[in-house]
C-alpha cells in the first residue's frame, strides 16, 4: 500500500508540473490583441446583465466556458504538450504496470476537491453579501423620499439598482448551489493530499444547501417592503382609506430604526460566522502542502469565538421575557394592543408594519440555526483533521476491481496492465500468435559504417518499435486524450461541451 501511494503522489507531481508548464506556454503564445478584445467584450457583458454586475467574477466564468478567450495559437501548444506527455504516460503504463497510478494520475490531476472548497467558500460569502443587503434596505427605508431623487422605498423597486444586486445575488446562489450539489457526488472518487478528505468537503456541502435555502428566504424582507408602497399606491384611489394605508406606510418607516437595533447583533453575528467558516476553509484549501501552526491556531480560536457568539446572540434573539432583544420591536405596539377601540380604530392599526418586523426576525433566526449546525460540521472537523495526509476515495476496491479484469502488475511473461492474458491467434490458419514472429538477419548484410546508413538503421529500428503493442498503447492512448480535450477548445461546440459535462455531473 505505501509502494501504491508513492506511485500516486509522483503522478500528481508529475501532472501538476507539467500542466503548469503547459499553461505559461500556451500564455506565452496567446495573441496579446484577441485578449484584449475578449476582455472588452466582458465588460460590457458586466454592464448589461444584473448577475453580472452583482458578481462581476462570474462574466468571466461564463465568457471562458463559452469560448470567448479561445485562442488558436494558445489552444496548438497547450494541446501539444497534451499529446507528448500523454504519449509518455502511456508508454509508461505499458513499459512499466507496476507505476500504473502513476501514469492515471500523471494524467489526471487532484481538481474536484479543490474546486468544491473553493465553491464553499464563494458561498458562504454570498450568504455575508445577502445578510449585508438586510442593512442596506433598512438605511434605504430610512433616508426617505427626496424630491426628484429615488430614495426611500423607492429605491427597492424592481429595476432599481438595489433590487438588482438581491436578485443578482440569489441567481448566483441558487445556480452555483445546484452545480455544487450535481458534482459533489463524483468528490468521493478522487484521491486527494491536504487535511480534509474528499468525504469531508461533501460533508460541508449537505448543511450549506440549508444555509443557502435560507438566506434566499431574507429576499423576502424588501418585497414585503416595498408591497407596502404599493398598497399605499392603490389606496389612492379610495380617500376614504387613503389616512389609514397612510398611517401604515408612516409606521414602517418610523418603526425600521426598532427593526434594525433589533436584529443588529444577530446579523453581525451571522455575518462573523460565516466569516471565520470561509477563512478556515479557505486556509484548507490553499495549504495542502505546507502548514503553518500558528495561523492555524488562530482561526480554529476565531471559529469557536464566532461559534460562542452567534449562539449568545441567538439565545438573547429567541429568549422568553421582555429581556429579548426581539421585544425592542413590539414594545411600540402594546399600549395599542391593550386599548379599547372602535372597529374601523382597530382596522387602521398598523400591523403590517409588525408583520414585516418578525418575518425578517423569523428567517434570520432559521439562518441562524442552520448556520450553526454547519459550524458545527466545520469545527467538529478541523479538530480531527490537523495535519496533511494523501486521502484516497472510498471506492478504491471498485476502482481496484477494474484493474484486476486484465490483471494487475506484470505476471510471469512479462504481460502489461491492460494488455490480454491470452494469447490470440491472427490469420487464417491461426498459428502464428501475436508478437512471436522472429526476424532473421540477412547473413550477407553488413553493419552500417557510414552517417547515412546509420540514420536509416535507427529510422527502420523506430519503425519497427511503433508496431510494438507497448507503442500503440501510447499512441492510443495520446490519441483518445487530445481528442477528447479538443470539443472543449472549439469555438463552436465548447459550450456544449461544458453542458454536456454539467448534465453528465448531474447523474452521478
């Protein structure tokens, strides 16, 4: 077993010098022109999509995977180096079984692991970004409306500026979470070196679709809002309730101070949470090979802080008594709620205002409670996982079993991994096997003696060794891997490509 991980960790070694030699050589040769023009043309993609403008990094995710920034010269050399270490590789595996995990690896890197952590950590601030925009409404509601400027609540209607960012902000939530969740099965088949395993990056991303769910729920708050304004709208045209839905628009924005003393210390809360969980992550993530204890120290301190603290801020949030920090938001309504009034008195309270209050109350304490549970997940972890180790997947026996269809290792005549145990006969009379024939030397022939014929014995030795089965692995084996890169670098098909790979992911 330790000969097999040593075999694994030279060929993620190997993989990830040269695919970063591949790249700085496929940058040399990328036309400095068509970059620039693809650049301009993501820009203006940013100015004219919301998603985009809420998280301009996303355009270029896009613009890559529809092949904006495909550059033929660059696409020549990356795939060159494709071709040759892939040939290399495969000669490998055919020359020498034994470093079969060597040569896979060689030529298939350590990504998945890695890009879902990145992905967890991109959530979680998204989940800071949508806790954030709660403030900004409030601040919104309470500059209130300036002749010829639209602020106030008006600044939460659809078109505006404010209300593209919250709905930038939960497309890119709900669509990168889909992806996450399609992808992250296949995490558990994939060898990986750092301090989680695979299994304990899908283990985060079960509680964070929770988080996720959650925090789209907030977008509620503004709605809420500004249907107030509207119902103030549509009152008028009756003078006779116009005073009332008056009163009640009057009350919002009088009672958004309550709302947002309120809820201050459990959305700082929710926000320092989600903070420490991406920094640890994101220490996980860019340290797999190297470590560093003091940081480390540091913010597993920082996690447990934020964890103490969101759990002190919710237990003052929820607590029975009029100590609850919630009661700052009903106090201005008990004097109403104990005074005899008339029907049409009672019709005029401005309970809307009240309801709008604890809606948001209500979904910040279920973000609260489902944030917890994944610091819970997060902390639990990063206790256990303190050092750096190669993690291999679950399924090493399913994976081992497909190795041993045909045999692992050399056995006693010398047969290569992938190759058939048999020996198959070939022609008609089927008694010549394959790789048997003998060639005899003319006894009349001559070694060669001068440059020219030497050349021409090599070129006929080279000829003769690219009809070895070990040769034809390679080429194959060359063959299969460019041709399977080459959709993905092709203007026209890259982004069916990426689809076709996205709905392959989603199966698993």
């Amino acid at each position: 077993m330790c000969w097999l991980m040593s075999t694994l960790v030279v060929g993620l070694c190997f993989s990830w010098g040269v695919g970063v030699a591949a790249m700085r050589a496929a940058n040399a040769a990328r036309s400095q022109a068509l970059l620039q023009a693809a650049a301009a043309k993501v820009q203006a993609s940013i100015q004219n999509n919301s998603v985009f403008q809420a998280n301009p990094s996303l355009a270029t995710t896009a613009a890559v995977f529809t092949g904006v920034f495909l550059d033929v010269r660059s696409s020549v050399v990356y795939g060159c180096f494709l071709a040759v270490f892939a040939f290399l590789f495969g000669l490998m595996r055919a020359y020498a079984p034994k470093l079969a995990f060597t040569s896979i690896f060689a030529t298939i890197g350590q990504t998945m692991s890695h890009s879902a952590l990145r992905t967890v950590c991109e959530q979680l601030e998204r989940v800071e970004q949508a806790v954030a925009i709660q403030g900004e409404v409030m601040t919104a509601v309470q500059d209130g409306p300036v002749e010829g400027e639209r602020t106030g609540i008006e600044r939460l209607a659809p078109g505006q500026p404010l209300f593209l960012k919250m709905e930038g902000v939960k497309t890119l939530m709900t669509v990168v979470m889909k992806q996450l969740s399609a992808t992250s099965g296949m995490l558990s088949l994939e060898f990986s070196v750092g301090k989680w395993s695979s299994d304990d990056v899908r283990d985060v991303i079960e509680p964070l679709g929770s988080v996720v769910a959650r925090s789209l729920g907030l977008q509620s708050f503004s709605k809420l809002v500004w249907r107030t304004q509207e119902l103030q709208r549509e009152a008028d045209d009756g003078p006779i309730r116009k005073p009332l839905h008056s009163m009640g628009l009057r009350r919002v924005v009088d009672v958004m101070p309550l709302i947002e003393s309120a809820t201050l210390e459990l959305r700082e809360a929710i926000t320092a949470g989600a903070v420490a969980m991406r920094k640890n992550l994101d220490n996980i993530n860019h340290r797999r090979w190297t470590k560093k204890a003091d940081i480390d120290s540091q913010l597993r301190q920082e996690l447990d802080g934020a964890y103490e603290r969101l759990t002190t801020a919710l237990k003052n949030f929820t607590q029975d008594g009029q100590d609850a920090t919630r009661m700052q938001i009903l106090g201005p309504f008990i004097a109403l709620l104990h005074s005899e009034m008339t029907k049409i008195e009672q019709e005029s309270l401005p309970f809307r205002s009240l309801f709008i209050a604890f809606v948001l109350g209500t979904n910040l304490v279920s973000l609260s409670e489902s944030i917890l549970k994944t610091m819970d997940v997060v902390r639990t972890t990063v206790g256990k996982r303190t050092k750096n180790r190669l993690w291999a997947p679950r399924g090493l026996r399913q994976i081992g079993k497909l190795f041993r269809v045909k045999g692992v290792g050399e056995d006693e005549n010398g047969v290569a991994l992938g190759e058939n145990v048999g020996g198959q006969a070939i022609g008609e009379d089927g008694v010549e096997e394959a790789g048997t024939k003998d060639y005899k030397l003319d006894p009349d022939s001559r070694p060669p003696t001068n440059v020219l014929q030497m050349i021409m014995n090599k070129l006929h030795g080279l000829y003769q060794w690219c009809g070895t089965p070990e040769a034809i692995f390679g080429f194959k084996y060359a063959f299969v891997s460019v041709a399977i890169w080459i959709p993905a670098v092709v203007s026209t098909t890259a982004e069916r490509e990426r689809e076709i790979k996205r709905l392959a992911d989603r199966n698993v």
